[in-house]
C-alpha cells in the first residue's frame, strides 16, 4: 500500500456539507470484508452485486486468499495490490467480529462501511454490545458508518450495487434519491420506481442507523445534481430538529415527499425491526410538513408524487390552479372526484379560454374545467395550448387512453408548445412505455391511472404551498411572548395554579374573563358583588389539575345563596381557595396548547373541543416555533373545520387571532425549558371575543 | 338469407336469465353498419378490431359494397352472403340515423346492437330525440342495446373485441368481469388486470345505458363460468333495487367489487358525461355493500380487490384472522400499519404455532403475527405452513422482495401445502412476471406492493363478512313493525304531531317518556302535577317541524311559575296546544331515521347528535328492509364510534337495541309507500333505557 493513495482521502479537499459521506456513497474502490467462495454466504453475494463497479473491487479472507481473484488477507494488502484507495468497506462478518474488522479496514485506509447484518441492538442481548462496539470502532477510526441490519444502497449511474440483493442492479440511472429507514423499503422503492420508468440516483436504506441517518443523506443530497426528487420513508427518528433541519435546507433546492410508518398501533413489531420505537405518526409528519417535505400515505402515492416532482416543481404559491383535460370522460371523472376530495383548486376556465375551446371541441363535451375533449383528435394540442394559457392554471393534468390511431400525446404535446403538464394512460403495456419515455424529454412524467395522476397533482400543489409558506416565514412579524420581560417575571414561580396561569395568559394577551382569587368565603362573595353574577365558582389549587373530575368547578352562581352552596361543595372536596370569575356566554370551544414531544421539541397543538372531537382524536399539531399564519393553517387540518365557519348559525373563528394564540404558546415553550406544557382548554370563541376558560401550565417533572 | 339460420335465435333456446345477451357478447357472427375504408373512420376502426373475430365479420355501407372484401348493402345480405346469423351488428353511423340502421339491421336478422358513438342524450338538444327514437327501434325489433356513448366491450377467449380502442385487443383472457358506467374506465381497468397478469372474460363500457344495464350484464355473468371476479364502475343509477338485487344474486356465486364515482361534488361534469345525474354516493355503497358487494375507493384498489377475490374466496365469516408474514420486516410494517387502519384482524399465533416458528426463525425475529422471517432461507415452507395450520388463521399475506438466490417463492408454497394465501413482491419485472406466473396456478395472487396488499386483504375479509351477513339473514327474526293492526290503524292518520309520533313509535316498542298532550294551559298545569317535575314543555303543532328554532322547547321546567313562563313564551310563539313531557337524563344523542332514497327507495340512516357529528356529515346509511343485527353493524361505520362504548365515562350503547330501532323504523317505510320519512333526533342512550326525545313522521307532498 502506497502512503499516497491513503492520504487522497475523498472529500477532505472539499469541507461542503455532503463530503463526509462520499466516500460512502462516491468511493474510488470497495473491498468485501468477509468475501466468500460459497455463493450463498453474504460475502458471496455483495461481490457479486458488486461486479458491475467499474472501479477495483477487493476481497478479504485470511484464510483464503487468491490475489488473481482479488482476494486478499487484509485490506491493506488489497489497497497495496491494487494501487487505487479502497474508500468503502463491505462488511460480511459476524456481529461480534465487525467492531474490530472496521478497525482494521480502517487501518487499510477504508473511510466507509456497510454492514448489512442484523444481531445488533433490533436483536437485543449481546447484539446491544456488538452494536455499542461497532459504533465505538467507527467512531475512532472516522469511518462513516452506514447499518447495521440494512440490505444496504445503489448508485446505479456509478454503477454501483452495494446490497444483498443483486437484481437490484438492474434498477436504472435516474433523478430520484430514495432515502429509507429500512432496507426492504429501499428496495421495494427502487424497484417501483424503475417500474415507473423514473429509476434512482440513490436509494439507501439506513438500517440501524447508528452513525449515517437520514438526516446525513438528505444533507449529502444537498450536492448531489442528479437529484431532482427526494422519497423519504421513516419508521423512527432520533434526533427531530436535525432530520427537520435538513428536510428544509434539501426542499429549497428539491421536493422531498415523506412516508412515515406508524399512523396504526404498530409499535411492538415496529420496535423489534429496528430496535427504535417508531416515532409519534401525527408530530413527526407535521415536523416534516412544516419542513417543506409533501407527506403521502403509502408507498404508491410516494412513487407518484416522486415521479411527478422529478419533473416538474410548481412555482410557490398558496393555492395553484389545476386544469384537468381529458380524452375519455370516465377515468376524467375519477381524476376529478379525486381531485375534489384532495382539496386542489380546479378553476372554472376564463370566458377568453371557453371560447377557444369551444372552437376546437364538439358542443356536447364539458369544457369549462374538467375539460373533456371527447374522442380527442387533431384540434388536442390547440385545446392543450389554450388550456394551459388561461391565467388561473398553473398545471395541466391529463388523461388520455393510450391511442395511437387517434392521438400521438408527445407529438400533441411537443405542437402545444412548453407548459407543466402530467399525463395518466393505460394501454399494451408497450404502448404506455413509448408514450412515456416520448414525454420524459419534455419534462412531463407519465401516472399509471386516475387516482396515480391525483396523487401526483396534489404533490404538486402540495410543494409549491410548502414553499409559499416558507417565503411568508421571511416576511412575518415577530410574537411577543419571550421578549417581554413581565412573561420572564411571570415564569419565575415554579408552580402556576389557575389564577397565575390566566394571568400568565394576560401579559402573552391571550383574553381572560374578570376573576379573583379568593382565599376565604368572605372574598368569594365580594369578588361576587364586584363581577355581578352569573359567575363560575371553581377550586383553585395548583395541584389539582382536572377540577371538573372532583366536582370542582360550579357554573351559573348568581346569589349569594347560590354561592355559599357551591363553597360548601368546594369545601367538601378539600378546596381552601377558590376562583370567582365571570361566566362566558356561548360559542364554539377548541382546546389550544403546547408541549414538548420526546423527538421534536416544542410542538404546538389545537382541536376542537367537545368529547366527540376528543373521541375523534381530532387534533392537528406542529413544531415550535412557528408564526401566527402558520399556526392558523393548522385549524383548516381538523376533520370538524366546518363548525369554524359560521356552521349552524354559529360563530366564525377568527383563524389569525387563534394562531396568535398557538404562536405565542409556542414561543413560550421554546423560551422556557422548563415548561412541559401550556394547556387552554377551552379556548370559547364568543361573541365577545376569544377566551381562555380554563388553563394549565406544567414544569417538566424532576425525578 | 335463409330462413334456417335467421331461425336459429342464440339464447331463445335456454331461458335462464343470461340468455337475453348472448346475441351481444357471445354471438356467432357480426356485421359493423357504416363500414368505411378510411381508416381514420369509425367503421374502420372497428373493423380493425374485429379483426380477430375468429367467426364472420361482415361490412355494410349501400355506398361501397365490395362482396370479396365482406362488404355489402344491407345486413340481410351479407347474412345471407356468409352463411351465419349476423347476431351482433356494431353500428357506425351518425346518431339521427341510428334508429334507422338499428331496424334495418334488425330486419336482417340482427339480435344485438353496440352504439358507440356519443350525440345522444348526454349532449341534449337533438340527441334526446336521437335516443328516444334508438331506444324505440329496439324495442320494437327485440334488439338488445348497448350504448350509446360507450366504447364497447371485449370478450378475450372469444377474440371478440367490440371496441373503437384497437389495443384493447390485446388484453389477455382471464378471471376478471369488468362492469363499467363508462367506455373509457372499462378500457383502463381491462388494461390494469391485463398489467397485473390477470386478464378479463368480459369487460364491458355500459355508456348511456339506454337498454342493457349493469344489472342485466350482471346476471348475464351469472351463467358465465369463465368469469370468478367482477369489478363494477358505477356512475349513476337509474334502477336501484334491480341493481342491488343482480349483485346479491351474483355476488352468491362470484365476488362483485364496486367502485362509486361521486364522493365529493362533480355533478356537473358527471351529468355532462353521460346525461344522468350521479347517484348519491354514500346510499349506492351502502346499497352496493348491503347487496353483497366488496366497497372500494379507487381503481387501482379495484384492481387489487378482484385480483385477490379471483382466484380466493374465504369462507363466510364475521372476524377472518390474517397471518402477516414478511421477509423483509420494513415493507411488511408497512402493510401491517395498513392492515390495522382497516381494521382487520391479525390474531397474536397460538402457543403452538410460536414455538414451531421458533424452531425455524433466528431469535431475533418478531413471531407472533406479523411473523418476520429474516432472511428468508429454506425455512420459508415451514414458517408458511405453520402459520396457515394456525386455528386462528384464515389466510395469510406475505410480503417477499424477489431474491432469486435466496428464496424460490413458489416453490416455498408449493412445499408447504396447499393455503389461503396471497403475495406482494418487488423486483425487476422479468422476476416479478415469473413469480406471479409461477403462482397462479397455486391460486396465489401476486400484488405490486404493501399497499395494493393490505387492499386485497381487506377485500377477502369484507367478502367473507358480507357472506357471513347474508348468511345471518336467514336465520333473523322478523321484525314488528308492519303486522301489528294497531300500526296500521295509527297509519291512517294524514299528519303527525309530535305526539302522534310517538304514539306511533310507542306501537312500534320504542320508548318514550310519559307526556300529556294539552289542548290549554290548565291542562298543561294538571300535567305537571301528574309527571312531576322536572318536564320539558313544547309546542304541538304537526306543522311546525324545527320547534327549537321558534324557541318552541322549555327544558327543566320543575313548578307551576315556571310553567306559566314557558306557556307564555310559547302563547307568544304561536302555539295553540303544549306537549308537556318528562324531562330525560343525560345519554349519548344519536339521530336515527328512515327515508325514502329516489334510486333505490326506503333506507335507514344513523349517526351520533349534536353539531360535531352534523358538521361531519357522520352518518351511515343502509337500504330497507333490513335486519336488526345488520342495522346495528351501521353504528360501526360511524367516525364517531368510540363514543359509543364507554368512552370517558359515558354510557355502553346497546346496538341491538338501535338496531331493532332501525330495522323498525325501516319497515314501516318499506310497508307505507306514502311515508317519506321518519326521524328520531335525538334518540338518547340513557341509564334507563333508549328513548326517543324527539320525532317527526313525514308524508310524501302531494303536489
């Protein structure tokens, strides 16, 4: 081995953000630790997946050793061979011999590993010390590490197989990088996304994710121009802030579009796959939404919304309009049904363009948006053009059977000249690959069927909101919460009954009713006269934090007998003091508030209020910090958002001021970290503004 | 033209009820009127498409006969020049003249017409007529109609292809009966089965629907042996109860999966596809899934469905026990977090089971259902048979990447016996096509991924629960409501106060609480004596529906001041004569209530009270007659269900007793065709029982 071909080290010359893991993912040589003649041990099979590399790829086997097959006793003596740095080092050991064959790779001038074995920590017993000492190994000898327990990663435009699973290999070069938790999820996205004709630039899966998590790919990414869309799937995460962090700088330059495991209770087989618990489902996918990632529900939708983002990326805006054009009416209608449910805008077309279309359609077809071309023919390109320059439509989705004797989609839409646009056909499976690898050049990516192309053109719409709200994050205003130095006063007590956490809500200028806090039957029937009735009666004790649950809260007081009723009740259950306060009139009540989420910090939460909507687990939440715009968006998540509106004669929520309120919860925790949580519950909407009824403030325990 | 062969009617010998179409899908020859040389003609294309037609294909057009190329005058001709019953005849011509085509073909022996082209109905103005006078020709002439406005239908093993798509020809035959409102979707799912290796035995685009119907192609398919699955698009629905009736009697012999068009609001686009309103959405799938039928969401699912239910049927069963078993834990976390969202059940393994699985995986596995192999190796066999030994198990559901080297998917089920079972694979399509091949005749499907898998799953335990359904129908009770002479006396009424309401629910065994209807205030006063506080007061009045928005309701009326403050207020409000009634308890508040559907007639409707619910639109429905156990399976379709069992205290909700409520109430819609509606808003769940607080009977407007 010569001291020069160590000392070129790939990616030291470069300090970028994705250097550390290129000699990972970009090595100049790979050597199989662990290589084997039998061809159904792993050494076997990785050399074999291997055999496409262009570059030099070793073996090591002591006790086997044939240097005219490239096998060697020691990566040393394989680098010294071969005259080229071996940057990547597939280990095919045993768990409790891969601490100390990294060791020694490293030693070889290996600054990579694979492992792709599980019996680490997902194994429990001795595999948690294999997996410690791995870690350990990898650590000392500045290896990256990626693994354990994965089936490992390709770069198939380096022609580059490093998986367990050689047809892999067969995956093409592409523009989308697939970064997974798991291995097998890795493969299976590889293999549908070479189905969909869109191939991979990159498809990792992480494994145990011990020193490469997903976090270091999407930052690697970052440099990466083959990359034109990102397929996240995530079963846990350990470090929220820092996968956040990266979602949001990979979304500036490319979409990202995320699956999490989880939304089911899954926890115990999701535990024993990779050793982690998977993260909460509901806050993780906020986290990531809030990223700027578009979050889907499976792995089909991922493919699609992956297919469509590697071709086309809308640009930012809060409500893009959608143009659906279709050669068959029936499979147009499922798109737009679809559609519809999605939530997308499909603007009535503008008279100028109804007008021209109806130039070039038959009068019974539908043109004013879905626009139904009838059995389309000559006239499918003008109505394609026109479609596309009405200034309501920012993207064009179409459907159209594939019909060559009628209608020649590339050739329609190369004579419509340049427009976002996205086709959905079925036909001889042939003929559906022609069509789409005749659109791939001109940027428009080819879905499988309605609900495919649905899924795609609501990923769509999804990115460019996701970067029209991170553009509004650059212009917002400031919320008041941490830099007034009355909420610090505020937070220098250690524990906050009733009273001082409304009063902590009156400095944050979160509205309360007129109150007092009464620490003798006298002072409740002043506090009586001086509010007038009705008033609210409750236990005011920081200790108690569920009043109603020991009948601790009495409503409608308005004598002075009515009070002396509700103290003796109060008395009965142990209350020593007690708050007076004006009672609220009707309104709609939501539950507000913030905690703190093992994974991702500071989150902020709203639902509607009510035991149904508790039933429902109707909630919607987000990380922390976040701005009063966003914080509003939240409460268009809620299945029950109809009720916000006006429903039934009710009142209209006022979203901005409710996002205040989320926003500046939020800062507080953030401000704070001491503070578990900051629950309002209920937060009434009246007639006469917005309230807090009721209010916990909570301190993290300290064991 | 002889005499013999015009004799020789297909179909007219055998009476059974697919007789009636064999001219159109199985017919002994087939002539296309309006058969033209250009190629870009709709008679062209046809042609083209018939060219596989393995019997005669002849030609009409007066204005180019050419007898050596088939082509002729009239139909009687070429019948006459061929030899063969022309049975079907494909008319190409303008619509004002297919009447005329129709009769004429007709005339010429012909006993089936397919009219693709559109102009009729669904493009108004002249084209009613068009169709009228179409519609009118084949009654005239016996001739049985499919279209207008449709693309056709293929029958594979019978090289018939009736489409104006040519590629549709290329569509293998296999298992699956397509049923489709539309032309287009037709040719789109024929396309999917073809992609999924499945194949059709009839595929059929129902258009207009003027003649032939989904429900006559149905039971068609009920004689037909090479069909073991039917996918079904439904668009609208012009005959409900036929509708329903053909699926429960096919869905007897075969599994019918059906997806309806219209969740969200397209109604304009749908009206101007086919000229019919779509049909409400939810009723239809009720109706659909009462009938028998498998409900899904999608057409890729539909695919799926049917993919699985033609080559498995469980045996009926109200709880089937799913087996997971992967051999890649990533993407089988995937269809498990899928699976637990549907609700199906995946039983934890007997002891006995575990302990062979742990005698044949690493330990290091998850074993108790999902059963996570590893690696897979030659203990695959082992491991599936184990599983599907199982008591608990009904069917097991793998998920295995191909991997050639490791794991010889068919044979692993071929050595392990014979099983329920189904498989989701990822792999180049070359492996996948020949693992999918190589199963199919082990009567295992092969799905694309963890999604389409958990999509196919469902859809065998939904069929087994719909047989298990249909089943129970025979051995129910019969309900009350229409036999009792009392009901029928308390019938004869023309309008309802509330207190007839409940008079007549009282008949029909619902509980009330006691009232007293008061013609004047002193009455009123004797009431409250009698029931003793405290009561609820409330206008009577048959013509005052929406009491509460006059504030014609008084809750907790306890002595006479108060009465006469309430009687007052409703003097105020107009009434004349009071309902005074004790008042309820606190319960959950369900609306429960039978209406009259326009498409498919009397159904039930349940779902919880207040404004939430209402906001929700969280309201299952179902068609009537039905039996009280399948009324009480609504309340576990409702958004809302976990309020019904205890949930924070509250009360357990007997869903018997709903049910008979239900079952009741839809009776008496079924027995009193005058009857549009009757609700029970709110029917409380108390600690002392159901009751009925409030009711409204409704008779149909006389216009």
């Amino acid at each position: 081995m010569t001291t020069d071909a160590r000392d070129v080290r790939p990616g030291t010359a470069d300090a970028g953000p994705s250097a550390r893991l290129r000699p990972l993912f970009a090595p100049r040589g790979v050597v199989v630790v662990g290589a084997s003649r039998d061809s159904s041990k792993l050494g076997a099979v990785m050399a074999r997946s291997l055999s496409a590399f262009p570059g030099p790829v070793a073996g090591v086997n002591p006790r086997d050793v044939a240097p005219d097959e490239r096998r060697y006793a020691a990566v040393a003596d394989a680098a010294d061979a071969l005259g080229v740095p071996l940057d990547l080092a597939v280990l095919c050991v045993p768990a409790a011999a891969s601490a100390g064959a990294l060791t020694a790779a490293a030693a070889g001038g290996v600054r990579a590993a694979l492992v792709c074995a599980g019996g680490y920590a997902e194994a429990g017993g001795p595999g948690i010390g294999y997996q410690r000492d791995l870690v350990d190994a990898a650590r000392r000898s500045e290896v990256v590490l990626l693994g354990p327990n994965t089936s490992g990663f390709i770069a198939p435009a380096r022609g580059l197989t490093a998986s367990f699973v050689p047809g892999v290999g067969a995956v093409p070069a592409g523009s989308v990088a697939v970064v997974a938790a798991s291995g097998g999820v890795n493969h299976a996205l590889a293999f549908m996304l070479a189905e969909a004709g869109i191939g991979v630039s990159l498809a990792v899966g992480l494994g145990n994710a011990v020193d490469v998590t997903a976090a270091d790919v999407l930052t690697y990414l970052l440099d990466d121009p083959a990359t034109r869309a990102v397929a996240l799937h995530v079963e846990s995460v350990a470090d929220g802030p820092a996968l956040a962090s990266a979602v949001e700088a990979l979304c500036a330059r490319v979409p990202v579009v995320a699956l999490v495991v989880g939304r089911n209770d899954v926890a115990d087989f999701a535990r024993s796959h990779t050793g982690a618990l998977a993260t909460s489902w509901r806050v993780t996918r906020a986290a990531l939404r809030q990223a700027g990632a578009v979050v889907v529900d499976d792995e089909r939708a991922l493919v699609d919304a992956v297919t469509a983002l590697s071709l086309i990326r809308l640009p930012a805006a809060s409500r893009p309009g959608v143009a659906v054009v279709t050669a068959q009416a029936g499979p147009g209608l499922l798109h737009a049904d679809g559609l519809a449910g999605t939530g997308v805008h499909v603007p009535t077309l503008a008279g100028d363009t109804r007008d021209r279309l109806s130039a070039l359609l038959p009068a019974l077809t539908y043109q004013a948006n879905p626009v139904d071309t009838g059995r389309p023919g000559e006239t499918f390109p003008g109505v394609l053009a026109a479609v596309a320059a009405d200034p309501a439509i920012d993207v064009v989705s179409v459907y159209a059977l594939a019909e060559p004797d009628s209608l020649d989609l590339p050739a329609a839409f190369a004579a419509a000249g340049s427009m976002a646009a996205l086709v959905a056909t079925g036909g001889p499976a042939t003929e559906v690959a022609a069509i789409r690898d005749a659109l791939l050049p001109l940027g428009i990516p080819t879905l499988s069927s309605p609900a495919a192309l649905t899924t795609a053109v609501t990923a769509l719409v999804h990115d460019a909101q996701a970067r029209a709200r991170a553009a509004g994050r650059l212009r917002q205003p400031s919320t008041p919460a941490e830099s007034d130095p009355r909420v610090r006063d505020a937070l220098a007590r250690t524990e906050f009954d009733e009273d001082a956490a409304k009063a902590l809500l009156g400095i944050l200028g979160i509205g309360t009713l007129a109150r007092a806090a009464c620490d003798s039957r006298d002072e409740a029937h002043a506090a009586l006269i001086a509010l007038g009735g009705p008033v609210v009666v409750k236990l005011l004790d920081a200790a108690v934090v569920h009043k109603s649950d020991i009948s601790g809260v009495h409503l409608g007081i308005r004598d002075p007998a009515e009070l002396d009723r509700a103290l003796d009740a109060l008395h009965a259950a142990g209350a020593q003091r007690f708050l007076v306060e004006k009672q609220a009139g009707p309104g709609i009540d939501l539950i507000v508030g913030a905690t703190r989420d093992p994974v991702f910090g500071p989150v902020v939460l709203v639902g509607l209020g009510g035991v149904l909507a508790e039933a429902l687990a109707d909630v919607a939440t987000a990380p922390a910090p976040l701005f009063a715009s966003e914080a509003a968006e939240l409460l268009d998540e809620l299945v029950g958002r109809a009720l916000l509106d006006g429903f039934r004669g009710g009142p209209f929520v006022d979203r901005g001021a409710v996002g205040r309120i989320l926003a500046v919860l939020g800062d507080l925790l953030v401000a704070d970290g001491r503070l578990e949580s900051v629950e309002i519950n209920p937060l009434r909407i009246t007639a006469d503004g917005i309230l807090a009824l009721d209010a916990v403030v909570s301190f993290e325990e300290v064991p």
